[in-house]
C-alpha cells in the first residue's frame, strides 16, 4: 500500500503544472500555483523544471507611489491688511508647494464659505465684497477630491465708502 502512494506522488512531480498571467503591469507572471484568470502552460518536455518561489510578494504590492506632502498659503493680500476699493474687488494670490502637479486643484474659502468651483490655478478675483473684517483660506485637493493641504486662516479688512440716502 505504501509503495503505491509514492509512486502516485512521484508521477505527479514528474509531470508539474504551470501557470502563467498578467500582472497589473502587463508582465507575464509564472507559477505553479494557479490565479483568477491564470492559464495553464502546456509543457512540451518534461526535462523542464522550475524551482518554486514565493509568489505573494507580487500580490501585495500596490500602487506605492511616494507620498508628497503639500503646503498652501495666501501670499496676497498680506494677513491683516486693509484694502481700500470701493467696488469691493479683492485679488487673492496663493502658492503650492511642491508645484501642482496634474490632477490636483485648489479652492478659496471666504469667511467659511466656497467663493466659487475649484480650479487649477491659486489666483482668484473677489467682487463685491463688503465692507469690514474677512476671512480666507485655502484648500488644495488631490483627484479624488480629498483634501491635501490647507492655508493658515488668512484676514483682510476692507474699507469702502457709504452713500447716504
């Protein structure tokens, strides 16, 4: 009984299966181990042998791109500066670092409030803005729509003149 079970187990080592697939990349993977959508090699010799190796290490890996730490701010106006306009037109300026790259977009924030979509460039233009003490920040957001950067809270003061009735 013994002697027919290694002879099973030795036929089955003489004639091994192989399988092979792409990886996310588009590389062909081997092994004698089958994957989802893996398809198996027909051998046309049995003198071929393939030692086996340790394939997890190509399922875990993942998208491991670096990952880049963002910093915004409001460069113009100045914190705390008074603007004097008295059509309440504010221009605002604002700096990424590193430098955008594709993908990424920006949105000005007015006293908690989104001043319009965001966009891909850090220069904005405010109208009518009414007199007194505002509030800006800055958000910087990757493709997904999260957010990776924010500006310190940023004041201005604008004066513009009354008209009495």
């Amino acid at each position: 009984m013994m002697l027919t079970i290694i002879s099973i187990d030795a036929t089955a080592e003489s004639n091994p299966k192989i399988y092979r697939w792409k990886d996310k990349n588009g590389h062909w993977v081997y092994s004698d181990i089958p994957k989802p959508g893996s398809k198996e090699v027909k051998l046309h010799s049995n003198i071929l042998t393939m030692p086996s190796i340790d394939t997890k290490v190509l399922a875990s890996q993942s998208d491991t791109t670096p990952t880049i730490t963002y910093q915004a701010k409001i460069t113009s106006p100045e914190n705390e500066q008074t603007i004097r306009d008295n059509s309440g037109s504010v221009y605002v300026t604002g700096s990424v670092e590193p430098r955008f790259t594709q993908g990424l977009n920006v949105q000005l924030y007015l006293n908690g409030e989104a001043t319009g979509p965001k966009q891909s460039n850090a220069q904005f233009s405010l109208r009518n803005i009414h007199r007194g003490e505002h509030a800006l920040v800055l958000k910087v957001f990757n493709q997904k729509g999260q957010v990776v950067a924010q500006s310190n809270e940023h004041k201005f003061y604008l004066h513009r003149n009354t008209v009495n009735n």
